[in-house]
C-alpha cells in the first residue's frame, strides 16, 4: 500500500490596525504596564490541520515623545485562522501597526 501524501497549502496577507480600529488601546498609556490589542485573522480556505504561522512586521507608527515598544506574536492558531497579539508597555504610543503573514500546512 502505498503512503497517502497531502499536498502542501501555502497561504499570506497583509493586516493593517490602529487608531481608526474599534478597540485599538495602543495609542494611550493606561494603568497596566503591558497593553495588548489582539487581531482575529481567518483563513481564506482552511487547513485540515493547524499551519505554522509566521509574522512579519512591516509598519509601525509610533509617537515620537517616548520610546517606540512593539511586540507581535501568534496567540493561537488552528485550522480556521490565528490570533495575534499586538502589544506594547510603558509610556509608548502607537497609533498604527502593519504586519504580514504566512501560513504554511496541509
């Protein structure tokens, strides 16, 4: 019997987030120390399995009054799509971020 192979998907975008994007909460120091905006993003079509997801930053818009602290990472990923989280800490303000992504499974 032969081994049943599957095909490998490859699927990536663009996302683009900030002021004009209800909830943003990056642009203001708050009480907490760490602030996190989180980002819903589903896939065109679905994996059969949770992919490897890769993020890229390719924009930033920071206030230039204090040191520009961003942070992006996946806080969960399945078949359907991933979360990421967006985050930055201190007195740091940014109005705007831009990343891209790449989804590798089956």
């Amino acid at each position: 019997m032969a081994p049943t192979t599957i095909p490998w998907k490859l699927l990536s975008s663009t996302v683009g987030v900030g002021v004009l994007t209800p909830g943003w909460n990056l642009d203001q120091p708050g009480p907490e120390p760490l602030r996190s905006f989180f980002v819903d993003v589903w896939f065109e079509s679905p994996f059969a399995v949770s992919p490897a997801v890769h993020l890229g930053l390719t924009g930033l818009d920071a206030d230039q009054r204090d040191t520009a602290r961003v942070s992006l990472k996946i806080v969960a990923v399945n078949g359907n799509g991933f979360r990421a989280a967006v985050s930055t800490w201190a007195a740091s303000r940014i109005h705007a971020v831009e990343f891209s992504w790449l989804a590798i499974g089956a």
